[in-house]
C-alpha cells in the first residue's frame, strides 16, 4: 500500500473509538506508517484467531509479532525520537488490542526494554525572562498578548485558542481566566479550572482587545480561502474567541518571532526548535514554583496523584498566592520582591540618618563661624584672594 491517501474501513472503526481529534490525528498517522512498512491491506490484515485452532492462532500471533517487531526496527533505523517510537508501537498494541489480537507481554516489554525510554531528546534551550525578553519585542500588540498570557498564566495552546471573551475577567486583581471544558477538544483532563495572568500581560491584553475587531477585519480581506464569507466577519470570529487563531496559527508566529530573534536554532537530529512555544508553559511552571510548586501544577491543570486526592486550593487561596508570586513572572516590567523592598528600606534608611547628621554638623560650623569673628574675616579673605587669582 503505497501513495495516495490512506484510507481504510477498519482503522477509521478503530479511530470512532476515540473523541479527541489530536489522538485521533496521531493514531492515524502512525497506523498509515505501520502499514505502508508491512506492506500490508488494513482490511484484510485482521484475522479473528478466536475462531482458529491452536496451531493456527499460533501462527497468526507469530506473523502479528514479526510485523511489530519490522516497525519497530524501522522506526528506530529511521532515527524517531525514543517519545514518537514509544507512542508508535504503543498505538499498534492498543490497534490489535480492539479487534482481539492480543500477544504475550513479553513481546511488548522486550521492545520497551531494548528502546531507548520515551523520554524527548531534543536538547531545548531553557527558556529565561532575557530571552523570552528579546524575542517579543519584535512582536506586535497580538503576539504580546498571546505570548504573555501564556507565559503568566501556564495555558496550553490548545486552550488559549479556545478562550472566549466571557471566560477572561479584568475586573479582578489579578485577572482571572476560566479555562472551560466544553469536550475532548478543549481541555487536557476533562474539567474545567481558573488560572490568572500577570498585570503586564493583562495590559497587552487589553491592547488586543482594542485592536481584535480591525485586525480580523483586515485578515478577512487578505484571504483567499473560499469558504471565508467576506461579507460575514462574525463567522471568521468562531464565537468570539479572544484568539481567533488555531493552534498552527501560534506556532507559526511565535517562530517568526525567534527567527528574528535569532533564535531560530534547531537540533542536528530532531530538526525542532531548541525554544519552542510550549517552552513558555514550561517557563511558567519553573518560575512560579519558587512562590508555590504545588499551586502552580493547580493553575496548569495538572491531574496528576495529588492533584487529584490532596491539593484542593479555594480560588481566593490561589488568587492571593499568584498576587506574591506574580514578580517572578514578570517579563518587561521590573519584579521588586518583599526582601529587595526590605533591603531598599534599609538603605534608604542610612542614608536618611547620614543626611541628617551632616545638616548638624553644617548648622554647628555656621554657629560658630558667627560667634568667632577673626574666624569669620580669615575666611572671607581666602575668598576674596581666591577669587582674585581667579
């Protein structure tokens, strides 16, 4: 099964299974790359070995397990990332799976074992407040927004893109965002959560609000897709969406940016980004755990053990505990925390106490330049020939 789009019955049976469209997207692709490497019709490569004796169920596992195992070296040979591998084969076992097809454990953990883990090998730069700096001050009053919501806030993409203008409140302090989940391709983990965002990115926000009616205006002229109504905006608008963008949408920006930035470098053997926009989310996390790791896995919408059993934050708990660690993720304005105001107190402290004592000593030479009058006429005679000279 070579060219041409992959089409089959019993994958798409498979993919109905599922109701998230990156799941969906990803299980495809790597289904499309199972077969083309066997060389073999999806429609006909299932057998039901239920209804096989015991010598031909063996037989069948065994052709099952070999073309596993050519994929798998494929994608090793092809030098996939140890993620994208895992994933791979992981799709196929879950593939077989559905339609009864189920092989000894032993063949999956001989694959997992002689892999290289499934952990990314891209060796991303880490994301800093200078770096992260340089690179949006070449963005205009959009890419700001979006950029900086998300770096304050620890967003994915996915939900920036569907925020609606009812789901972000300004009229709080910090700003609030109700990250809502409408369906599977909405949130990550299915329910819904408040974040909040930094002053400074509400301030960028709200110059994008200003600007959002008149730039879609103008994206709705520019295009020459025909399914665009020119003469009916509001549908170009997707219901109001703050970002009416998709996600590839973001991407793109944010890599036009780094260009200009100069730091478009990629890794010699993923050919990805050494900074990428989900670095920003990792930035978040890192910078906001120095207030609070446990209220920043909270505002990210991680679901893990303890965020689902032991951290329950009311939403007034983690809007005072954003407000203390709001200066770490400050990118253009200057973060002033409680012990550099300590220091600063301080010091302006000293020199009060400084000035003070030299006024003293000031008034006591005055008072005694004017009771001791031969003091006095020294002194104004050293003007007067200083000045002469002069």
């Amino acid at each position: 099964m070579t060219g041409g789009r992959f089409r089959s019955k019993t994958v798409e049976d498979f993919l109905s299974n599922f109701t998230s469209s990156s799941t969906i997207r990803g299980y495809r692709c790597h289904l499309k790359d199972f077969f083309e490497v066997i060389d073999k019709d999806p429609d006909n490569y299932i057998i039901d070995i239920r209804r096989l004796d015991y010598n031909q169920r063996l037989d069948s596992l065994e052709e099952y397990e070999k073309d596993i195992k050519k994929f798998w070296k494929w994608k090793i040979k092809k030098c996939s990332a140890p993620k994208t591998v895992s994933n791979a084969t992981n799709c196929v076992k879950v593939f077989l799976k559905q339609y009864r097809i189920r092989l000894d454990d032993v063949v999956w953990e001989n694959i997992r074992r002689r892999g290289t883990g499934n952990k990314p090998i891209t060796q991303e730069k880490t994301m800093t407040k200078e770096i992260l700096k340089e690179i949006l001050i070449h963005g205009d009053a959009k890419a700001k927004a979006m950029f900086l919501v998300l770096a304050s806030s620890g967003l994915r993409i996915g939900e920036l893109v569907k925020l609606d203008l009812h789901d972000i409140d300004t009229t709080t302090k910090p700003t609030k965002i109700i990250v809502r989940y409408f369906g599977p391709d909405t949130v990550k983990n299915k329910s819904s959560r408040v974040t909040f965002i930094s002053d400074e990115a509400t301030v960028a926000l709200k110059e994008w609000l200003k600007l959002r009616t008149s730039s879609m205006d103008l994206a709705v002229k520019r295009t020459n897709f025909p399914n665009v109504k020119k003469n009916n905006n509001q549908a170009y608008f997707d219901n109001n969406r703050v970002f009416p963008f998709k996600e590839n949408n973001v991407r793109t920006i944010w890599n036009g940016l780094i260009e200009k930035a100069g730091y478009d470098q990629k890794d010699v053997r993923t050919n990805r980004y050494l900074v990428h926009v989900h670095s920003l989310r990792k930035y978040f996390r890192t910078r906001f755990s120095r207030q609070n790791r446990d209220v920043a896995e909270v505002l990210m919408g991680h679901d893990g053990y303890l965020g689902g059993v032991y951290l329950r934050f009311t939403e007034d708990e983690k809007r005072v505990e954003y407000l203390k660690g709001m200066n770490h993720l400050l990118i253009f304005e200057t973060a002033v925390n409680s012990e550099e105001l300590k220091n600063l107190q301080v010091e302006f402290e000293e020199t009060k106490r400084k000035l003070e004592d030299a006024n003293r000593k000031i008034d006591l030479i005055s008072k005694d330049l004017y009771s001791n009058p031969d003091l006095k006429t020294m002194i104004l005679n050293t003007i007067a020939e200083y000045v002469k000279k002069e």
